[in-house]
C-alpha cells in the first residue's frame, strides 16, 4: 500500500478511498479519529479528511500514531 494521497480532480478534495484508509490507519476509534480532527482543523484549517492537503493525509497514512 502506497502512503501517497491524491486529490479528485472534480472536487479538489481527497478521494473518498485515500480517507477511507485514513480511517482505517487510526483503527477507526471514534475518540483518536475526533482527536486528528480537531487539530488539523485548527492546524490546517481543514474540516474533514476530505479537506485534508494530500501532503498531510500521506504524513497520516504513513506514521498514524503521531497524529
């Protein structure tokens, strides 16, 4: 599995596959996945996964644990 994010170019957001394997990366705990939420909403400004850079969202696929 590659920890590369891409973008769809219809939405300009993450693909719904790339969030759903950030979901599944944090264990899909609902408390962690509020946790990474609000700090890249406050961080990044993003509201969702699907807001979220593809930069970001690589740094999340690749190392989890520290987000």
């Amino acid at each position: 599995m590659s920890d590369v994010a891409s973008i769809h170019p219809g939405t300009g957001r993450l693909r719904v596959c790339d969030v759903k394997r950030i979901h599944d990366a944090i264990g899909g705990d609902p408390v962690t996945e509020a946790m990474i939420l609000r700090f890249i909403a406050d961080r990044y400004g993003a509201r969702n996964f699907l807001h979220v850079s593809p930069k970001v969202a690589a740094e999340i696929l690749r190392r989890p644990v520290e987000f």
